[in-house]
C-alpha cells in the first residue's frame, strides 16, 4: 500500500495519476447527477422578482434576471448540469438593449402581455405561454411598451457551449437592432404549411421564432378530446423546426404537454433531465419518491435517470427543455416507462 502511495506521489509530479483508483467516477453504471430535484414556486418568488425592479434598471442590469440555480450546483448559476434558466423582468417602457451570443436562448412567457422580442431582424409581440427562440449568434432585444411587467422564463444552453469553450458574445452599437422585416413575416413564410420557392435558410435552428401558446394549446386539446393519451406523459409534443422535422434548436430540445384533470402518469425517466414550467393548472411531480405540488408558473427540474410520476387534480398545461436533441444526435439518449 505505501509502495503505492508514493508511486502516487511520484507520478503526480509529472502530471500522471492512476486509473484504477478513479474509474468508477469517471465511468459510473449509470448517471450519478449533482443536479437535484427542486421545485421553485412562484408565488414566493415573484416578490422577489418585483423588487429586483426597484433596484436595477434592464439598461444597467443589461439582462435583469434572477438565476434559477440548483442546490446540488453551487455557484454556477445552472439549473441542470447542461443548462441553464432564469426569470427576466422588464417594466413598462423598458428595453433590454441588443445583443448576441454563440448560446442558443429560449423564452416562455409566464406574465404580462404586449412585451416584444425583436430577433434577427423581426420583432413579436409575446403572450403568456408563448415559446419564443433566439438562436445561436442571433441579435435580440427586448422591450415592454405596455403598462404592466412583463416576466419570462429563459433557458439557455450555457454550460454545453462552455464544455467546448465555444463562447462568443457581442454587444450591437445600438439600443435596439435595425428592423429588417415586418411583424409576422416569419409566420407567414414558414408557419403556414408552406415556403418560399426559393430561399435561404442556413442555420439549424428554426426560422420560426414564435411559437404561439393559443396554436399549441389548441393542438394538444383536439388530440386529447380525440383520444391521444400517452400513460405517462399525457399528450406531449415537441416544438420543431417546419423545415426539416427537427428540434427548434439544436441544442435544446422544448415540448409542450396537456394533462387531462385526474391524470396519474406512470412512472419514467430519461437521460435528458428536463426543466418544467406549468402554464396552467395544478398538480404534482414525484421525482425519485419525492413530491412537489405545482401550480401556474411555478418551474420544476428533474434530473437525470430519475424517476418522474406526474399528476395533475386539474386540466393542466407543462412547457418543459431539455438537452435531448445533443443526448439523440451523440446516442446517448434512454428513456423509460416503468
Ligand atoms: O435575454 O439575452 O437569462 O443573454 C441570460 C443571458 C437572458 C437574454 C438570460 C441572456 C439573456
């Protein structure tokens, strides 16, 4: 034993270190997640949300929002060992000045209408549980001309793009970026069953950017009225990008699912661990044997590999991200139903 002990210490000092001793962390028989299970609740929270209002401007703050960091990840300011999520605040005739950045973000509206996001060129008016994208090295700005707040979820895949020290970010010499084309335009080009007959469209990412809450909404209500019921998820889709199929963003993979009043999912899991946020209704996530009731607004994450049974004691709506689309294109992604 202390032959190997001071072999140890004699190859450390030319930066070497034995296998054996480590293999069982580096190659586990299965995930072994720092991220934890939490739910945050947004009435406790949204004081604090407010009050963040009163002490920083969007201009000075660049981007006023409050981290969602979980507890098994101290200081790293993530949600998930993969992503990362916050709430932002915008007050009546603010802007949250132009910007880009190599990670890809997304938004879901939780509170306020008539705020704007204006991507690549175009803006949007946001309402309460539309899904909005800015892909990777996109210029966004947001501004809020109505009379209330308005309060977003973000999701960003910061930590993915800091694995490959791959980040970029780069402020526009303005407030707000030139406008290049009307509102809707995006709609009408490729959110119509149709596209233009000749067009460039080079990114991966979608180019749709809004994905409106009552088109989505009314979807998953038909399905379910017409009898589509997974056991466990309820009817669940995914965002997609029209022109190929695939996820809006290709390192973020997004879904919306309805779960009908009384629904009492069996239990899965999956690799991908996910961040929800209830649009609407009540009900509750037992994660790895523990329960959180949620309810509108609030956010819950759940880990990888550990097991999810979601209910719900009212119709009710779950936005939810994950990593999937990396985990599916690296074949890493398993999933279960027990
Ligand atoms: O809205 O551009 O929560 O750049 C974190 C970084 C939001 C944004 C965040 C960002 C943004």
């Amino acid at each position: 034993m202390n032959d190997r002990a001071d072999f140890y210490t004699r190859i450390s000092e030319c930066k070497l270190r034995p296998l054996w001793e480590v293999l069982d962390d580096l190659i586990p028989d299965e995930p072994k997640p720092k991220t934890q299970a939490m739910l945050w609740r947004y009435d406790a929270i949204r004081p604090f949300i407010l009050e963040s209002g009163r002490l920083i401007t969007a201009q000075e703050a660049v981007r006023r929002v409050l981290v969602l960091e979980n507890p098994g990840l101290p200081d790293s300011s993530l949600i998930t060992s993969a992503l990362y999520s916050g709430l932002q605040l915008i007050l009546p005739g603010e802007i949250a000045s132009s910007h880009r950045h190599s990670q890809s973000a997304l938004r879901f509206i939780l509170e306020g209408e008539g705020a704007y996001t204006a991507v690549d060129g175009e803006r949007t008016i946001m309402h309460p549980g539309d899904f909005i994208i800015t892909p990777s090295w996109t210029w966004h700005d947001h501004g809020n001309e109505s009379q209330e707040p308005v309060v977003w979820l973000d999701g960003l895949d910061v930590p993915i793009v800091a694995l490959f020290d791959a980040q970029f970010a780069e402020r526009y010499p303005e407030q707000m970026q030139q406008i290049a084309r009307a509102e809707g335009d995006s709609e009408a080009r490729w959110a119509s069953n149709m596209q233009p007959l000749t067009h460039e469209h080079r990114r991966r990412a979608s180019p749709i950017f809004n994905y409106p809450y009552v088109t989505s909404r009314a979807a998953l209500a038909k399905l379910m009225a017409d009898g589509m019921m997974d056991a466990a998820r309820g009817v669940k889709m995914r965002y997609i990008n029209p022109l190929t199929g695939g996820w809006a963003m290709p390192t973020i993979g997004t879904f919306l699912q309805l779960l009908p009043k009384g629904f009492a999912g069996r239990p899965h899991r999956a690799t991908d661990a996910a961040v929800y946020c209830c649009a609407e209704g009540e009900g509750s996530a037992t994660i790895a044997g523990k329960r959180f009731d949620w309810g509108p607004h609030d956010v819950f994450v759940v880990p990888s590999w550990q097991m999810l049974e979601l209910s719900a004691s009212a119709e009710s709506v779950l936005f939810s991200f994950s990593d999937r689309p990396v985990q599916e294109a690296l074949d890493l992604l398993r999933e279960e139903v027990a």
